[in-house]
C-alpha cells in the first residue's frame, strides 16, 4: 500500500478581498531574532581568610561612616548581596 504524502504548507496564500478584488496582504510568520550577546562569565575566584577578613573590617568601618552597600561594593569590587554577608558574619 502506498501512503499518501501529506502537503507541508509555508505560509498563508493571500486572498482576496469580496469588495475590492484586490490581493489582501497576509504577515509572514516573524522571524526568530538573535539573542542579546551575552558577557562571558567570570572565573570564580577564591579568596583566603586573611583576604577576606580586611574586607570584612573595610566594609565594617565604611558602614559606620555611613556609606552605603551598592558605594562600598563598587569601590571594593564586590557584589552588593557579598558586603551583607561579611558585615553580618562577625
């Protein structure tokens, strides 16, 4: 027995209009748009406990000075979420 191919369709067949005659313009499926480049992600790096111990007193000191989170964390270079870690490990 022979099978019946099955007819693939790419896009819609314009039509026209009842009124007019005239060929009545159909969209085009829309095409996939390239995702935003991203930034490649950076090594983790590990910082020893002496390292990690002068943020701490950095950080602590800057926040008795009254600067804020998001200030200390881009002078030291940290994440924001990282400066609430060390001032509430002590």
């Amino acid at each position: 027995m022979a099978r019946k191919a099955k007819k693939k369709t790419a896009a819609k067949v314009a039509t026209k209009s009842a009124k007019t005659k005239k060929a009545i313009a159909v969209k085009s499926a829309p095409k996939a748009r390239k995702p935003a480049a991203k930034k490649p992600a950076k090594k983790a790096t590990r910082r020893s406990s002496a390292e990690t111990a002068k943020l701490q007193k950095v950080i602590l000191k800057g926040l008795k000075a009254g600067k804020s989170a998001a200030t200390l964390s881009e002078e030291l270079g940290i994440s924001r979420p990282y400066v609430y870690m060390l001032k509430n490990k002590g």
